[in-house]
C-alpha cells in the first residue's frame, strides 16, 4: 500500500471515527520506539527493548481494538523526540493520554512529569510527592510501569543513595539519556 493510500485510510477511519489508537515507530539513538496516541494525546511509548507487537495488542485489549498504523497522526511526536535527542528541546508539549495508569501510579507518574529537564530525584520523593512518603517502593513500581518514558522523564528517577536503579529500558540507555540532559558525564 502506497503511503497516500494509507493516508486516506487513515483520514477515512478516524472521520467515521474507527481510529481509536494510532501508533507509528520513530527512530531514536537507541534504537526504534513505539509511539502510539489517541483523541486526548500520546497513550504509549514503547521502548526499543519491549515487544511491539505485545504492546499493541495490550492498548487493543486496554484502550479499544480499532488500532491503527498511522503515522501522520503522530509526526508532532516523533518531532518533539528528535529534537529532544538533538538536544533541542528540553520539555515535551504534547498532550498526553493517561488512561494506562491510575490512583498512585498516577501521581506518581504526573510528579515524574514535573521534574525538569537535566534535573533528577530520588524515589522517596516520589513517593511524597504523590502523597505516601512510605511508599517508596510502589513509587519505584509506577516508574516501572510508566506507559510514557522519555516524555513521562522516569530515566530522572534515582535510587534514594543517588544509584541508577532501574529503567525499562535497560541500564544503558538510562544512563545515555541521563548524559544526554547533562546529569551524568559521558565516560
């Protein structure tokens, strides 16, 4: 299918209002990610490392099974992530979708989202931040599960003595994106 076919296929199912989920794949120094949206904004971001596949069939099965391949719907993504990458932009604009996390996990998430750019905290923060201050470990759970990486920042989020801990992406690419915004030096 030609790219203009797929654009009128595309612009045909979201008029008669049969796209509930758009995604396309952007590239990154990491390798390819997953970028998937819907009417309210960016739903999913699917790290280079995680099943693509899986992660679709899992928003069909969460979000609605009208998932679509469409990658026009989310050029002002793929933008915005290039140019972070390219050390041009250091805070996302786009609308986001949080219907993948909820109570906690949420706050959580939406405190990770207020931590700018070249800037880290810890769990324990976190988790105060989203109004549990003994809930350290569920905060480091909500940053595992955290549906939004790169633009939801939670490679920024440290373990409590200033270690990497984890990323859902894999230690590396934690540790590029922290010497990416400046936090850590490149060795």
């Amino acid at each position: 299918m030609t790219e203009t076919a797929l654009q009128r296929l595309t612009e045909r199912a979201r008029d008669e209002g049969l796209l509930d989920v758009a995604y396309t794949t952007a590239d990154s120094p990491f390798g390819p990610l997953l970028l998937a949206s819907t009417r309210k904004g960016l739903v999913r971001v699917g790290l280079p490392n995680q099943d693509a596949d899986a992660l679709l069939v899992d928003l069909a099965d969460r979000v609605s099974p009208r998932v679509l391949e469409a990658p026009a719907e989310l050029d002002e993504a793929r933008r915005e992530l290039d140019l972070y990458f390219e050390r041009k932009l250091d805070h996302f604009e786009l609308p986001l979708d949080w219907r993948l996390s909820d109570g906690f996990q949420l706050r959580v998430q939406k405190a990770i989202a207020r931590i700018p750019y070249g800037e880290t905290r810890n769990y324990t923060e976190m988790a105060t931040r989203a109004g549990n201050e003994r809930a350290v470990r569920a905060a480091g759970t909500a940053c595992g599960r955290n549906p939004l990486p790169l633009v939801v920042p939670c490679h920024r989020v440290l373990r409590s003595g200033g270690g990497l801990g984890g990323y859902g992406g894999g230690i590396e690419m934690k540790r590029g994106l922290l010497e990416l915004e400046g936090v850590l030096d490149h060795r």
